[in-house]
C-alpha cells in the first residue's frame, strides 16, 4: 500500500541500506531454546566474513556465558537462514552462501535446551 | 428585564459553536487543508457531540484548584525530604523510567493535539482537542516537578530529555509517537485520542499509581492521579471522535477499524514496559500485570467493544495475542533489560526469593515453568561475581522497536520472528501485528531510526560502547547503570536508613 | 451486560460523592484500593448533583467532579444536574 | 550520633537536571527553568509528516526567520502551565464577580439603548475575531519547535479563546439572555461592510504558512491596533456617551493585554535582536501586514470612536515596534 499524504508520493528514506553500514551488513543471530539471551543479537561484519569466523569468533562472543555454549556438537547443529533449513559451509563467505544485510540465521542445538531444559 | 437562565448545553454551544463562521475570503480548504487525505468523510460537523461543557472560566478556575493542591503536596514532599520514604529505593528506577521514558510523550500529546486543535474543521472538536493539549503540556510539566526533587538525590533522572532523542529504548516510546504524529489528523485521534487513551492509559495511571502510593511515593501519586483526573475528559474525547467518524459515513468505518488494529498493537507493545514495573519494580505489591490487564482491558475493553458492535466495529485484530502474552510480557521485558542493564540509565536486579515466589503465585502457568530457572541461573551468577551481562547488540523490531524478545503464545520458549522483504530489502518483526503495520505503509517504517543500526552506522558517538554510552547518551557509566547492588542509589540509601553498606555486609560476611 | 465504572480520588470531597452514588445507584459496588475509590455499576452510573450538594450541606456543581476523577469508563452525559455513565447494547 | 550522620548524607547530589545546569549554572533552578528549556525533541526522527513530508516533525525551516538556538527566548512572565492557570483563575474570579454584579444590578438596563447597540455593533462581534486569534496561536504552537516559546502560543491561544466567550457573555448580558446580540453581531461579522476587512484579514492570516508571520500578523500589528482601539479608546468613548458600566466587563481583556503584551514583545525582541536577516524578515511581515490591518480597521475606527481613532493606533503599534527594535 501506498502511505496515505498530501503530496501525491510519500518516500521514506531507506535508512538501514546497506551502503550506509561503512562496508559491513547487518547479521541477526538467534540460539533457540537459550532466552538467557533475551533476543537474538545483531552484528555488523563484512559481507565476505568466513562463516567459521562467524561461528569461532562472533558467535562463540555473543552466547559463551551458557553453560550449554560449551556441550555444542557444532557438527549437529541445525541452522535456519531467514526461516529455510541451512547448510552452511564453513570456508564459505555469507554472501556467498546468501546470507544477506539483516538476514536471521538460527542455530538449534538438540538436545541443548537452555537451563534445565526451560528454553532459556 | 429579567435574564433567562441558560443551560450548560445552551451556553456552551453559544459560547464555542457559536463563534465559528462559514469563511467567505477564503476557501475551506485553504484553511483547512488537512481534512481530506486520510479517506475520512465528514459530511457535518455540525453533528458533533461536545463530550464535556467546559468554557475557559470553568477550565481555569478547576485546573488552577488543582495545580494549587498538587504543588503545595511537592513541596512539603521535598520539604520534608520525602525521598527517604518510599518503600525501597530499587523503586525510584521505575520512576526513572518513567520520566525518561513517558513524559517526553506527554510533550508529545501535547503537540499532537496542538496540530489537530488547529487542523479539524470542526470547532467543538477543535476546541475539544485545544484543551487536552494544554492539559497534556500539564502533564509533562507537572512530572518533570515531582521528579525533580528525586532528581536532587539519585541518579539516572538528570539528562531525561537529551536521552529521549537517542538512547535504545526510548526508541520505542518516541516512535510510537512519531508516528502518531506523522499521522494525519484524524489518525491521531484514533490512535492517541481513542487507542491510547480510552483503551490503554489506564493501565499506565491507574493501577501503577495505586501502586507508587502503596509503595510511598507522594510526589508520583500526586501528579499522576491529578493528571488522571484530565485523563477523564480527554478519555471521552476519544470516545467521541470515534463515534463521530462511524457515524458521518460508512466509508470510515474500515479506515477506523485498521487505525484500531495498528494502535491498539503499537500500544500494547509499548505497554510491556509499564508491565515491567508493576511486576518487578514496585516493592510493594497492589496487583500483577495480569490481574490489571484483566481489569483495565479485558473488562474494561470489552464493554467498549460490544458498546461499538452497533456500528461495526470489532475488538482489535491480535486482541488474542495480546491476551495470551499478559502471562509473559513483564517477565519478558524485565529479561530484556536485565540484559542490557548496563546500557540502561536506571538500575536492574534480580527479584528476591519473596518477590518470586509472589510472582509463581501470580503466574501460576508461567513463571516457574520458564522463567524462574534462568532468573535463578542469573542469581547465581550475581553471587559468584559474575552478574550476567549480555555483550552484544540486541536485533530490534523495525514497527516497535523492542529487542526481539517475544515468544511464540503457542511455543513460549521459541522466539517469534517475520520477514517482510520491500523494495529490495529484508525487514524483521517481533510480531503479526508489527509486520502488518509496516506491509501496509512500508514507505513510512522503512524510515525508523533504530538505535542498534544506529551505533552500528556510526552515527551514535563512535564505535566503542563507552563513546556510545557515556558521550553520546550521557549516561554516567558505573553510577547510573548497571544492577541496583552496588550502585551509589543504593549507598545512599543504606546510608540514609543507617543500614548496612555493601562492604560492612562483606566484612561481615568474611 | 457491561460495568460502567468511576474511580476517584480517596479524600474527604469524594466520600461525600460516593455517598451520595450509593444512594442513587443501589446496586453499586464500592471498592477501596489504596489511595483511590472505585465504583462500578451494570449498565450505567449516575451522580446527581441535589444528592451531593444534600450529602456535603452546600452547593456543589457538577464541573467539579473533575477534580477528584481518577478515571471513568461509560458513555458521558454530562449537563447541570447530573453526571451519568452508560453503555449501549 | 547517628542524626549528625543523616543530616549530611541528605545533602543533594545535584542541584537540578542537566538540561537547566548546561542553560543557567549548576544552582537550583526554577520551576519555570525546568518545565520550560530544552524539552522539545530535536534530532533523530522516526517519520516525515504525512501532512508535510518535506519537513522533519520538529523543524526550523518551518519559519523564515532563524534563531542559533530558539531557546534563548524567555517569557518574562515564567508562565508554565502551573502559574499560568493560577493566574488566569484569578483574573477569572474578579471578572465572575464583576459580570455576577452588572447582571444583578440590571446595569444593561440602565445603558441608553444607542450605546447598547453600539456595543453589540462595535466589540460584540469580535468573539468571532478572537477564535481566528485562538486558532492562529494554536497554529504557531504546533508549528514551533522549543517550548519555552511554544507554550506561550499555547496559552495565548487559549486565552483568545476565553475572550471570545467573554465577549459573547457581554452579547448575553446586553440582551438578557434572549442571544439577540449574539446574532446581530454575528450578521454585523458576515455582511456589516464596516466588519469585512478585519474578517477578510483573518481569513487571509488563517491561510499563511510561515508561523512566526502569523505572529507577527496576529498578535503584533492587529492586536495591537485592535486592542488599542477597543479596549482603550472606544472603552473611552462609550464613557463619554453614558456606557461606563461597560469597563466592568472588559477588565479581563484589558489586564489580559497588558500581561500578555510583556510576553509578545519580549518574543519579538529577542527575535528581531538575533541577526540582521530576522530584522528585515520581520520589517518586511510587519510593513505588509500595518498597511493591511489600518485599511481594513479605519471603517470600524471611524465608526467606534471617529476620525483620529485609527492614527492614535498607528501611533501604539510604532512605539510598540520601536521598543522592539524595529
């Protein structure tokens, strides 16, 4: 829908693209089932970052604090990106592997359900 | 000759409606020229229901009973260093809160109906909004008094207003009413005339005030439920504008009720911070979120509902999901900001084994389920030095512009996500009802300033936390931040109570 | 039915007020909650003017209600003798 | 000892918010400091106006003339919403006593019927003159972008708002509550040819965009001509013509004048005091406007008062813009 002004066009300015990130896009990173983390976080990192980086560095940052980021089996992780299963490969960029400026990539780790299994 | 006497509806109608003039110099829409935008016919204004018969000699000579009665209560309370005499100082924060992140939206209402007690063609109307505005400037002005004297004595009250324009979570309060504001005239009575002050302010000053005063607070019981009292007419007001646009055609009603959808969502999300304090920030305890939420909009709202069923109107589209989440969203928002505690302007903690057990009592079907485990986890942590601290930057919602930390009604522990791709772009939501906001108007939300793209732009102070928190938001790093224990709030308090200090409790611990 | 309901103020004005819906309103629920009154009624609440003014032994005008009022919930109908709340449906 | 140890640790931290200490000093600050400075958001918008997407919510450009900081202004008055409804229910009691005593003394009665018809032909109909002013003020509050300039607008506007029901009480005490007067004023307002410049000239400021020529339009040249006009010097004439009861009910609006002309020509002097450019800006405004008001308000003058009426206004209007700077 069209936003309802009295000019005949109303533009909004586009004020997260990705030009304005100095390089960087946006990532969104959720750990389900650990709401210790009150929401999934944000990060900004350059488009051609590993996604090992992502996952030893960026990831390991954000949710080392729970008792359960040391019992991952990163080899059992289940990744969604932006809500569609994902298999992402660890010498492979983001871009490269689609994930875009302010893409959500979910990890799931069965068996790992937060504190005394509450999700948090 | 002897005067007839004249009724109040007589006069009033003499002495406002009266006045106008159809304009002859100049056209209508000249003078007018925000009517028509929106879609909203008016087809008579004449038609208009004055809700309440107030000239300005009543108004004054009231207003002016009041204010005398409120200022003389703040200054024997800061006479009397009345400070000292709430229940507990972890309380103040909500009051902190509170003048941060509430009265700059009085200052708001203020504007807003500023701008459509000019704009509105209608004179009874115009007037009508004339008065809420002077009255929302009172509200703004009379809070920034009370807590001025706390001001004198803890910290995080001192730079409200400069953080208002910058910091996180203010975000949320000042979009909601950004957009309001940028709304044309009759969407703004809708969404703050109607929505916000018929269906939900209540919840913000009645049940909270109740609970400053069982907690000892004269100067919030004071100026709150003082500007309750202007809430009344301006609730009617709302009411009012309501009925009339229903009532001038049938082409408004759809227009209304997505007004009423999109408001009463946007609402309801900015709510979760006042359902924070009633239930973790008020030591005394008058009722849970829940049990307001129950009063103030399942029966309250209800009644309104089926009172506007005849012209059909129904109760707001995600009415259900804000229902199921009355059980989660004050321990979801305390979440929030125990989190990010050290990026806040006001105090967190952990609640005490009393005050969760008051709160496994209150939410029998939620809090020991999922929230009392990590909340123990944090206490925990606390005890071994290690008070837990979230190190990274929240993703927000791009309509209401909290961190995504809402869950699934029908899987509590999974967090809710949507993705609306525009124009090229992803955009994330917390919600159906945030998304549905942004999908019919993107051009507008696209626009949001978010804070955490924001720091991330560089456009907040630099890229260091401190740059962002201590020169840009001019929060005073290690004094008005981080958790209530240990803080110089908490000192002082100790101090003024002959309690304690932090380090006797530590020597005598060892 | 829905409730139409007034909270105000807990002061000695408003005592005078609650009396006197009391009096107009018998099927009234009074409740105290700290530092304010409310009432709520099925269907409509009325204050009329004579019972306050009878209750506080002098003249009262209705406008004045506003200064005691916490919040209200009801359709107004406000003129000089009487203050009412309704729902319609 | 432990009062000795209480007495000294409720010694503030501070002695006001931040906002008043980098204004005015780190001093306790007034009430009206607090309420008043900096409170108006000023960056980091959300949205453009739907009603004016060129324009920011808060934004400067919506003027001609520039301040570095609007919030050097000062209402000499330190009206906040506190003291100003105080003093506006003060003004308001005297005025009830003065309207209860006339209508009780019959002193309508005892008016020579000219001088009642002259009333309601001269000064009932501008109630309808003073709701343009209420929403001319309310324009220039919703369009201004620091309260402690924007309030004053705001309670300006209401206070235009107030007169006008006090000219229509007058109407209603000439005529006994028949509303007679108030209908023949209003036909005066729409048709009278003596009314039709100033009701032209309202609808003309109604319509203009810029908020501080508003002001200046409004407020500072057909305020001051009109008041002068009518609340001085027809107040004298219709003492001369056997009316003196007449000035207990135009009290308020001459009180009124002299409180809020302090706050109108502070405004306008710390305006035109900023920059070179404001000063022209305004001169320009206020050479338009003059030459406007004193044509479209010489019918009502002559009528009113006669002939010398409308250079004794010209005459108050440029004392007041000399004092002003201009």
């Amino acid at each position: 829908m069209t936003v309802a002004a009295i000019t005949p066009e109303y533009i909004g300015e586009r004020r997260d693209r990705v030009e304005n990130f100095h390089g960087n896009q946006i990532v969104y990173v959720g750990w389900d089932r650990h709401l210790m983390f009150c929401s999934p976080v944000a990060f900004a990192l350059p488009p051609e970052t590993l996604f090992s980086t992502l996952v030893d560095d960026v990831i390991s940052g954000a949710f080392s604090q729970h008792p359960d980021f040391a019992e991952i089996d990163w080899g059992k992780v289940q990744w969604h990106l932006n809500d569609q299963p994902f298999a992402p490969e660890r010498d492979k960029s983001l871009i490269e592997q689609g994930v875009d400026h302010k893409s959500i990539i979910r990890m799931a780790t069965p068996g790992l359900n937060g504190i005394e299994g509450s999700g948090s | 000759m002897t005067a007839k006497k004249l009724n109040m509806k007589e006069k009033y109608s003499l002495l406002t409606r009266d006045l106008d003039w159809e304009y002859s110099y100049r056209d209508y829409k000249e003078i007018f020229p925000q009517e028509e935008f929106e879609g909203i016919k008016i087809t008579d204004w004449s038609k208009w229901e004055d809700p309440f018969r107030l000239t300005m000699d009543a108004y004054w000579k009231y207003q002016a009973e009041k204010e005398k009665k409120l200022y003389a209560i703040l200054d024997a309370f800061a006479q009397n260093n009345g400070q000292q005499n709430v229940t507990d100082a972890r309380y103040i924060n909500a009051i902190k809160l509170f003048l941060t992140g509430i009265s700059p939206g009085e200052h708001q209402a203020a504007m807003g109906f500023g701008h459509v007690g000019r704009q509105l063609g209608g004179v009874g109307a115009r007037v009508a909004c004339q008065m809420q505005a002077i009255d929302e400037l009172r509200h703004v002005q009379t809070q920034i008094h009370a807590m001025s004297h706390y001001n004198k004595f803890f910290d995080g009250f001192q730079d409200f207003s400069h953080m208002h324009d910058r910091v996180w979570y203010l975000s949320v309060p000042k979009s909601f009413f950004d957009d309001a504001r940028t709304a044309g005239p009759f969407e703004y009575m809708v969404a703050i005339g109607f929505s916000f002050e018929y269906v939900l302010t209540n919840l913000l000053f009645v049940p909270f005030m109740s609970g400053a005063a069982y907690n000892g607070d004269m100067a919030t019981v004071t100026f709150g439920f003082s500007a309750q009292s202007d809430e009344a007419r301006h609730m009617t007001l709302g009411l009012e504008i309501i009925k009339f646009l229903l009532e001038q055609h049938p082409d408004n009603v759809p227009i209304v009720q997505r007004w009423i959808n999109k408001w009463f969502w946007r609402g309801t999300r900015m709510l979760a911070l006042v359902a924070m304090m009633m239930d973790y920030m008020l030591p005394n305890k008058v009722m849970s979120w829940q049990e307001a939420w129950e009063v103030y909009f399942e029966e309250a709202g209800s009644s309104l509902f089926k009172d506007l069923a005849r012209y059909g109107i129904e109760m707001p589209a995600y009415a259900k999901t804000a229902i199921a989440e009355k059980e989660h969203v004050s321990h979801q928002a305390w979440s929030i900001f125990y989190n990010y505690g050290h990026a806040a302007a006001f105090h967190t903690w952990m609640p005490t084994e009393k005050e969760m057990d008051w709160l496994s009592e209150k939410y029998p079907n939620t809090f020991d389920k999922y929230y009392r485990p990590r909340f123990e986890k944090w206490r925990e942590m606390e005890a071994a030095g290690e008070r837990f601290y979230n190190p990274t930057l929240p993703m927000l919602c791009q309509t209401c512009q909290i961190p995504m930390g809402f869950t699934d009604m029908e899987d509590p522990t999974a967090t809710f996500y949507r993705q609306s791709e525009y124009d090229g772009e992803r955009y994330n939501f917390c919600s159906d009802g945030c998304k549905d906001i942004f999908d019919y108007e993107p051009e507008k939300y696209v626009q949001a300033w978010l804070p955490v793209h924001q720091i991330y732009q560089g456009n907040c102070g630099g890229a260091e936390m401190e740059d962002v928190l201590g020169d840009y938001y001019k929060i005073n790093l290690g004094v008005d931040n981080m958790d209530f224990h240990g803080s110089p709030d908490e000192e002082r308090w100790n101090a003024w109570h002959n309690l304690p200090s932090a380090e006797d409790k530590l020597k005598q611990a060892s | 039915m829905s409730k139409a309901y007034i909270a105000l103020q807990d002061n000695e004005e408003s005592h005078y007020i609650v009396e006197a819906i009391e009096e107009d309103n018998p099927t009234a629920t009074v409740i105290y909650q700290p530092a304010m009154i409310r009432i709520e009624n099925e269907g409509r609440l009325v204050i009329k003017r004579e019972t306050v003014e009878e209750k506080m032994g002098r003249d009262w005008e209705i406008q004045a209600l506003h200064v005691n009022l916490i919040t209200l919930g009801g359709n107004v109908d406000e003129d000089d003798d009487q203050f009412s709340l309704s729902w319609k449906q | 000892m432990s009062i000795e140890i209480k007495t000294a640790t409720l010694e503030p931290i501070r002695h006001t918010y931040e906002h008043t200490k980098r204004r005015f000093g780190d001093k306790p600050a007034s009430r009206y400091q607090e309420a008043s400075y900096d409170i108006a958001p000023e960056q980091n918008f959300h949205y453009r106006p739907t009603w004016q997407p060129d324009k920011e919510l808060f934004d400067q450009s919506r003027t001609a003339v520039v301040m570095d900081d609007w919030n050097v202004h000062k209402d000499p008055r330190q009206y906040y919403y506190g003291t100003y409804v105080q003093a506006r229910a003060k003004l308001q009691e005297v005025t009830e006593s003065n309207y209860a005593f006339f209508d009780k003394r019959g002193f309508a009665d005892r008016m020579p019927e000219e001088v009642r018809q002259k009333i309601i032909r001269c000064m009932v109909p501008l109630r309808h003159a003073e709701l343009g002013a209420n929403m001319n003020n309310m324009f220039c509050f919703s369009y201004g972008t620091a309260t402690v300039v924007n309030q004053g607008f705001l309670y300006h506007s209401m206070d235009r708002l107030g007169i006008a029901q006090y000219l229509s009480r007058v109407g209603l005490l000439l005529d006994g509550n028949s509303t007679e007067s108030l209908a023949a004023a209003k036909e005066f307002w729409m048709s009278d040819p003596v009314w039709q410049g100033m009701r032209r000239y309202i609808e003309n400021v109604l319509c203009l965009e810029d908020w501080f020529e508003v002001f200046i339009a409004q407020n500072v040249v057909l305020d001051t001509l009109v008041y002068d006009l009518i609340y001085r010097q027809f107040d004298e004439k219709i003492t001369e013509e056997g009316g003196s009861d007449l000035a207990m009910l135009i009290e308020f609006m001459q009180e009124w004048h002299k409180d809020s002309s302090r706050w109108v020509d502070a405004t306008l002097k710390t305006t035109v005091g900023e920059s070179e450019h404001n000063r022209e800006t305004i001169r320009r405004w206020v050479a338009d406007w003059q030459e406007k008001a004193v044509a479209d308000l010489a019918p009502l003058a002559e009528i009113a008062v006669g002939d010398d009426a409308m250079n004794a206004c010209v005459e108050v209007l440029n004392k007041r813009l000399a004092k002003a700077g201009l």
